[in-house]
C-alpha cells in the first residue's frame, strides 16, 4: 500500500488538476455562449439565402457561370476544418477520421486528392500524410467573414482555371453541446442549383422580376453562396469546438471529484492502519514492562 504521504501528495496534485478543469469550463462556457449565438443568428440567413439562390438558378442555363461547370471530377480540394486547441474531446478526432475515410474512398477511385487545412489541429494531423497545398491555423479564436472571403478567394479562381473539378468542405456540424456531426459538402461543382427539370416547391417557381437581369444577379451571388458556405462552417466548428471542450472539461471536473473521494478512502485506511499499528506498539510495549 502506497505511503500517505504518497497519497496526500496525489490528493492535491488531483485538486489542482480540478481547479484548472473548472477554470476551463468556465472560460469555454462564456466563449460558447457567444458563438452560440453567432450560429444561430446566421443560420436563418444561410438558409434564405440558399432558397434565394436556388429560385434564381432556376431561370438561367446551367452553363451561364464557371462555378456551375460539371467536369470529370479527376483532381479533388478538400477543406477540413478543426480547431487549434486541444481538450475539446472526440472533436477533432471524429472530424480528422471523416476526413480520412473520405480521401481513401477518392483514392480508390483514381482520384488526386489536395488538402486545405484551417485549424492547427488539422495541419499536425495531415502534414505529412496527405498533399497540403495551404493551411490557416490561429484563426479560430476570433475571426469574421473576411475569413471566410480570404478562404474563397484561394479556391474559386483555381477552380475557374481548371485546376481541380470538384471541392469538398469537411466540418463539424453543430447539434449540441454533446454532439457535433462530421459533415461532408460539395462546394463545386455547386450541389444545391436546381434545374427547370428538378422537383421543387412552388413558392421558388414564382415568376419574380429581377433588377438588375438574373445572369447578373448570378454572377454576383454565386461567390457570396461560397462566403456564406465557408463562413457558416466556420460559425458551426466555433460552437461545437467550444461545446465539445465545455462537456470535456466538465467530464474531467467529475472524474477528479471521483478519484480525490477515492484517494481519501484510501488516505483515511493508511492513516488508520498507521494508528492501528503504533496502538499494537504500545500495547505491545506495556505487556512487557509489566511482565518485566
């Protein structure tokens, strides 16, 4: 059985480590209620803005843009996005295998894949398993849209130049505080326009009159569809980082609390089978003087 000076020593190291849990809940609490807010706030845009941009596509031809061209997807981009810290979980680890079984299914299909990583996480992981072509770590802890334009300026006059033919963006889509779901979307060729031939709802087939012409319209629209994408990921993988770290830390507070309970049973046996021990000393110590 350990000392109890040994266990004493454990018992505060423990507690320490508690304090430091706690405190880290606290903080990833605070940023969670704001990032929080900042999804939920985006996300009713998000969604208009693709019910607009879909009712649009609608009244054009599908070839009236690059970013719609539908090519024999022979080279793929992939944008996976984790967090720059640790302590946050399973977080990045679900993300980073998603992502891995994806390459390898495009792998065996002949595919040549490139991989753009934001978060440092992300970056450690694939350095040197994969092909990285560009990389944004230490952008996670405050950022804004011009992130997300930064990010989609780097991939959209690739693709309109044919280097690659299709790209994917690999996040965690926020649930809860406990569950971030690994989401795999294909930016381009754009999944979401529809065609004249595609089943939709009536309201988006309503014959609205557009100022200035709807290939203009387009044109614009289609490059803020890429910021709009890029940047809610980004909003979704600040929450559910946030989240997952809060539930981590609030997981390891309890396992400390478990082990200091466990460690005093443990401290409260030495100590008494220490006393136990001197009580049978002197005992033992006044039968022989009395028999001496």
């Amino acid at each position: 059985m350990a000392s109890l000076k040994d266990i004493k020593r454990k018992v505060g190291a423990v507690q320490k480590t508690k304090q430091i849990t706690r405190a880290m809940n606290m903080v990833a609490a605070s940023k969670f209620k704001s990032a929080q807010l900042k999804m939920e706030n985006f996300r009713p845009y998000a969604g208009k803005f693709m019910d607009v941009l879909n009712s649009l596509a609608l009244r054009v031809e599908k070839m009236s843009h690059p970013l719609l061209a539908v090519r024999d997807p022979k080279k793929i981009r992939v944008i996976c996005m984790t967090s720059d810290r640790g302590l946050c979980g399973g977080f990045n680890t679900n993300l980073i295998k998603t992502t891995e079984k994806f390459i390898r299914e495009k792998d065996k299909e002949g595919k040549e894949i490139a991989l753009i990583n934001v978060g440092r996480k992300g970056r450690d992981y694939f350095r040197k398993k994969v092909n990285v072509i560009a990389q944004k770590t230490d952008v996670l802890s405050k950022f804004d849209m011009t992130l997300a334009v930064s990010i989609a300026d780097e991939v959209i006059p690739a693709f309109m130049k044919e280097e690659y033919d299709e790209l994917y963006l690999i996040y965690n889509q926020f649930v809860n505080v406990s569950v971030q779901k690994p989401t795999v979307v294909r930016l381009f060729p754009l999944p979401s326009i529809g065609s004249p031939d595609t089943d939709v709802e009536p309201d988006k087939r309503l014959d609205y009159v557009y100022e200035p012409s709807d290939e203009i319209l387009l044109h614009k629209l289609l490059p803020m569809y890429v910021h709009v994408l890029v940047f809610r990921a980004l909003l979704e993988t600040s929450a559910g980082e946030n989240g997952a770290r809060m539930a981590a830390m609030d997981n390891a507070t309890s396992n400390c609390e478990e082990l200091i309970s466990s460690l005093t049973l443990k401290m409260n046996k030495a100590r008494q089978a220490a006393i136990t021990a001197e009580l049978m000393d002197i005992v033992g110590g006044t039968e022989a003087l009395a028999k001496g």
